[in-house]
C-alpha cells in the first residue's frame, strides 16, 4: 500500500465524509426538517437538538441526542417506579424531542419509556421509564467529523451478568480422558484437552459506522456478519467456543473490548475489520499486530490511528476509565505475547490467502489499542478492501464472509496445532 501524504490527507476528509454518509441511516434516528429555523437558533445562541439516536444492546441502552450548541443539563434517578431524569437547560421543546417516544423498541432491556415535556421556560425535562434497576452515565461530548454536540444517556444494568459465569451455564466442558499435551493431532485436525475460549470482536458498531462502501455497505454490519458466522464454526468444534465482544449494532469502547477478553479468560482475541483506502484499486486481506516500537508502514500507522480513534467517534465518557485498564492499555511489554500473536497471524494470512488476493505478503505491525491485551495474543484482520468496489461486493455476499469465516477457522486451528494451549488453574 503505497501512502503518500495527499493520500492521507485525502484519507482524513473521507473519514469526515463517511459520517455525513451513516448519519442519515442510524437504526433509530430523527432529524428536524426545519435547517432554517435551527440555523436560526444557533445564531442566536439558542442551542437546538437536532437527531435522537437510539442503540439498545444486551450490554447496555444508548441514547444519544445530537444537538448544535454546548448545552447544560442535570440529571437523577427515581424510584416507584424506576426512572431516569435529566432536566435540559437553555432549549426548547421541538418536533424532534417531541418524537421521542415513538424511539423506543418494546423488546429494549432496560427502557421501558421515554418521553419529553416543557418543565418550565428554558428548560426541558426527559424522563426515562425503567425496566429494571440501572447505572445510568449521562455525559456529553464534543463535535467530531460530521458528528456534532451530543448528549448521551447510558443505561447499565445494576447486577450485570457475568461473561465467564454466563458461559459456563450455556454450555457444559466436555469430559475428556487427561492427556500429556493439550493438544493432539491426528492429520491436520486438533483435539484440545480443555476448553479453549476465543474472543472474537466485530469492529465499530452503533454510532462508529467504521469505512462505508461506496454502495454503501457499513463496515460494522460486515464485521458482526462474519463474525456471527464465525461464531457458529467456533461453537460447532468439540472443544472450543466464542464469544463477541457485541452480538448487535451498538457501540463498545475499545477498552472494554479487551477487558471483556480478559474477563473470559480467553486464549485469543481476534477483531474483525473491513479496510478503505482513498484510491479504489487497493484490495486484499491483512493481518495485524501490535507493535512494540513503530508501525511497519505509514499506511499501517494510519490504520490504527484510524481504528484508536473510534473512542472518538462512537462516544466514551473519559470520567469513568478504569486507571488498572488504563495501564494494560499503556504496558507494551509484551514481548512473548506478541510472539504469539505472530505465530497466528502468519497461520491466518495463509488460510485467508486461500480465498482472497493478500494486500500484502507479511504480517504487518502497529499500535492498535485493541489488540493490546498483555496476555492474550491477539490479532486484527482486515477481511478486504470496503472501498474496493469489488471486493464490496464480496464483503456484502453471504458466501463470501462464509468464506471468510471457514479461513479464519482454519487458521485458529492450525496455530493450536503447532502452539498447544497450556493447562489453566481456573478453566473458562
């Protein structure tokens, strides 16, 4: 991949482009029709809401409302029944507030309601009816790309379920007779003596639409596609299961990506992506991993600039980061992890070599901050090129990402062959 500095530059107005594109088709989204009249208020200093979003996931609810200038706000819980408040200072009630109780699913998890109304002047209370009790995070965050001020209510489970325990119910450890390796082969097949568990992270989600096609196809619905493929594949083998990092559309913190990882206790962490590049003939399948020191190309640099800031874009609140989490991020000392993570990204090159064009030869290197786990080696695919009109078209074929899923399979199984995984005192 050839990157020269008016590609990149290029590659930083798409990035600006690519929201404008998803913004219009959000799973729950209402815009005002009136762009003069909220042109209008913002000149006078009267801030607007102009799009409400709504993201409902087992994980937790995201509401998000999109507005044009900073805007303050308050907000509290009550009881009898369980409710979230947030009072919204200096607006006024429009069309689009009006709307929002039509935003709502009946199968959402945690909202049972939602629903706004002029509390006095100048002010606008939301009231969210609750289904269960929750943790609520109301926060607000600065313009980026296309995306304006948004205010963002997240709804989490007080008693949320735990990844390991809800595993070991789903499905029983097969009892096997004790064996001197963990793995044995027979042809080119693995047996492994304990369950090995493989976390398997879609990219982007909810408000990051990551790269879109220009058919537009969504790079977040390709990754859970084949993910959820690949999934089933995982779960079929006798010894092995997945787990996602998110099973819908919606948004999970980079951070959180690899927490979830180590929670499980996983063996390996594979995220999922579907690369863009400016100039359209750029095709194939890469594979990623951390690096220690530089990235081993300014294109692979980019990349994971691209993919770190997705924070950024999809929306976290920076006043709740977890300081122990915030130093794995941090640690790159991770010399034999990385190893590892070498040794199945070169299987995993070959197997997707089988079926798609590589970009390039070798594993490539750079400091992606979800691949940075200490101690779970970890890999990032990019399936193909979204921006390749070609290999869009794969991208969105169900046989295809079945392709995809089956390759993937292949190379999981062929590192485990050759690199058996070691016995664990707590087997998850």
């Amino acid at each position: 991949m050839s990157c020269e500095k008016s590609d990149l530059t290029e590659l930083a107005n798409n990035e600006r482009r690519r929201v404008l594109h998803f913004a219009g088709a959000a799973l729950v989204c209402s815009v005002t029709p009136l762009a003069s009249w909220a042109a209008e208020l913002a000149s006078s200093g009267t801030p607007s809401i102009l799009a409400v979003r709504v993201w409902p996931a087992s994980d937790y609810t995201r509401v998000t409302l999109e507005h044009d200038l900073p805007l303050k706000f308050s907000n509290f819980l009550l009881e009898n029944p369980d409710r979230l408040v947030v009072d919204i200072e200096g607006i006024e009630l429009n069309k689009v507030m009006e709307s929002l109780s039509g935003k709502v699913s009946p199968d959402d998890p945690y909202i049972k309601l939602l629903r706004a109304s002029r509390f006095k002047p100048g002010v606008v209370r939301l009231v969210m009816e609750l289904k269960t009790k929750v943790v609520p995070q109301v926060f607000t965050l600065k313009p980026v790309l296309e995306y304006g001020h948004r205010l963002v209510l997240d709804v989490y489970p007080q008693n949320p379920t735990d990844p390991l325990l809800a595993l070991l119910e789903n499905r029983e450890e097969p009892k096997l007779e004790p064996r001197s390796a963990a793995v044995h082969t027979t042809k080119k097949t693995a047996a492994v003596d304990r369950m090995v568990t493989i976390t398997l992270d879609p990219g982007h989600g909810g408000e990051d639409p990551g790269a879109v096609g220009k058919r537009g196809t969504f790079e977040k619905n390709v990754t859970l596609a084949i993910a959820s493929r690949l999934k089933q594949h995982i779960d079929s083998e006798p010894n092995m299961r997945a787990v996602l990092t998110r099973d819908s559309d919606f948004f999970v913190p980079l951070g959180l990506r690899v927490q979830k990882a180590r929670r499980l206790q996983a063996d390996l962490f594979v995220s999922l992506h579907a690369d863009a590049w400016i100039k359209p003939e750029a095709r194939g399948s890469s594979v990623f991993v951390l690096s220690e020191g530089g990235a081993t190309s300014s294109a692979a640099r980019w990349l994971a600039q691209k993919e770190n800031s997705a924070d950024l874009i999809g929306g976290v609140n920076i006043g709740v980061k977890d300081p122990v989490l915030a130093r794995t991020l941090l640690d790159l000392s991770q010399t034999a992890t990385i190893s590892d993570s070498m040794k199945l990204a070169r299987t995993l090159l070959g197997e997707l070599g089988t079926i798609n064009t590589l970009h390039k030869s070798g594993v490539e290197q750079a400091g992606f901050a979800v691949l940075k786990a200490p101690d779970i080696p970890s890999v990032l695919i990019e399936t193909a090129f979204i921006s390749n009109p070609e290999e869009e078209l794969k991208l969105a074929d169900e046989r295809y990402q079945d392709k995809v899923a089956e390759a993937v399979l292949k190379g999981i199984r062929g590192y485990f062959i050759k690199n058996p995984p070691p016995p664990k005192s707590r087997q998850a």
